[in-house]
C-alpha cells in the first residue's frame, strides 16, 4: 500500500502522515517548495517527499504523483490571510479533485480510494439534511463571500454528483470535522451520519488528531471503509 497525502505540511495534513507512519504505511507527499517539514516527517524512510503545487503539474508529473498509489488523502485548504483567502488559486481543493479525479479515470486498471477533508459547513442535501432559514441565509453569504468555503463545497459537491456511488475507479469519503482544534493526544470521539448540531450556532469540537486517526483508520480498516464509502462522514470529539 502507498498512500497520497496533499496539504501534508498543514495542521490536519502533518497528523495524517504521523498517522500512517505509526501503521508503518509507505507515504508520499506533495508540498510546495519552500515549505518547511519536520524532521520526523522528512527523515522517516516510509516517506517520499515530492515538491511542487498541484495546481501547477504538468500530465507527466500528475501521473508520476499518483502512481502506485492506492489510497489519496486531501488535506488541502487555503491560508487564513488576505491572498490565501481571496486570492489565487480560488479553487485550490476542487481542481486538485477533479484533476486526479479525471486522470485516474484515464487508466482503466486503476482503483484507488479518495479522503476528502471537507467541513460540517457543507451541507449533504442527497443525504437529506436540512437547515433553518437563518442557517441557509449564513451559509449562502459564507459561499458568496469566502471564496475558500465556496471552494470546499464545490469539492464535495463534485464527488457527491460527479463522480457519485457507481465510479469503477473511484471510491470516495468526504470527512467533515466541526471546528478543529489542536490537541496533543488522541481522545474518545464519534463520527456521526450527519451534524447532531448547527455548525453555525452549536458547533462542537473536533481535534486534529482524532481526524486524522479516522482517516487513518478509513485507510486500514476495510470494514470502516466500506461502512462509509460514498458518505460524508462527521467527526466530533466526545
């Protein structure tokens, strides 16, 4: 097994490759050039480190980035400053799925699984969920005004309508965490259908340690992975 981690030099990012070094996985990942790893991450053999942005690789080193690997884990997301937020790329997470989405459709014999890190501010209406008036008014302003929500939910959406429950080469899971915090250790946590609470007025918290254990656990555990393929998943610490 060779696991894909994207957005690996984030918060969430460098837990999940923490994670699946634990489990001895072989990983690769992409980071930009000038980003910094830990020595933990960067000097562990089980570790391929590729440099580049993903929105800027050619077919060639799309498909070096993605060969022999199994499992894709997107922890991508924009920088919470002023060009990170509303500057380019504006669609940072969704051209990165649908372009790996796209090229591994391109070959016929490959089978991977696709880790979506997503948020509860994304709302599953196939999955029935509904909010209220003043929720629906909150979120349609969020999309019209921050374009990094906009992105998210336009990411989730493709793999929700686009690629849907039939794919042959694409199984999917968009993990959706409440309002992330940092935590030293893992604790106790409950993954939900569907948000038990607003993420607006109630929201509840979910470290990043516990997310990125569940990914990591959606990468070993068949019986968890074929409970949640083709859902959206919500993660809250107990």
């Amino acid at each position: 097994m060779r696991v894909l981690v994207l957005g690996a030099n984030g918060a969430t990012g460098k837990q999940v490759v923490m994670q699946l070094i634990k489990r001895q996985i072989n990983t690769r990942i992409l980071i930009r050039k000038k980003a910094v790893l830990s020595k933990d991450i960067q000097e562990n053999p089980l570790v391929e480190v590729v440099k580049g942005d993903i929105n800027e690789l050619n077919d060639s080193e799309m498909n070096n980035l993605l060969r022999d690997c199994n499992v894709i884990i997107s922890c991508l997301g924009h920088n919470v400053t002023l060009k990170g937020m509303f500057g380019n790329p504006r669609y940072l997470v969704f051209d990165a799925i649908k372009r790996i989405s796209e090229t591994v459709k391109n070959k016929a014999d490959k089978r991977v699984k696709l880790i979506l890190m997503s948020t509860t501010a994304y709302t599953n209406t196939l999955s029935r969920e509904k909010n209220s008036m003043v929720e629906n008014i909150i979120l349609s302003l969020l999309k019209l005004l921050l374009p990094p929500h906009r992105d998210n939910v336009k990411a989730a959406d493709y793999l929700i309508t686009k690629i849907g429950k039939e794919d042959e080469n694409i199984g999917w899971i968009a993990v959706r965490p409440d309002t992330l915090v940092n935590n030293d250790e893992e604790s106790s946590y409950q993954v939900c259908e569907s948000p038990v609470r607003s993420p607006i007025f109630n929201a509840r918290k979910t470290s990043r340690i516990n997310v990125s254990h569940f990914m990591a656990e959606l990468v070993t555990d068949d019986t968890i992975w074929k409970y949640w393929q083709f859902k959206t998943p919500v993660v809250y610490n107990k």
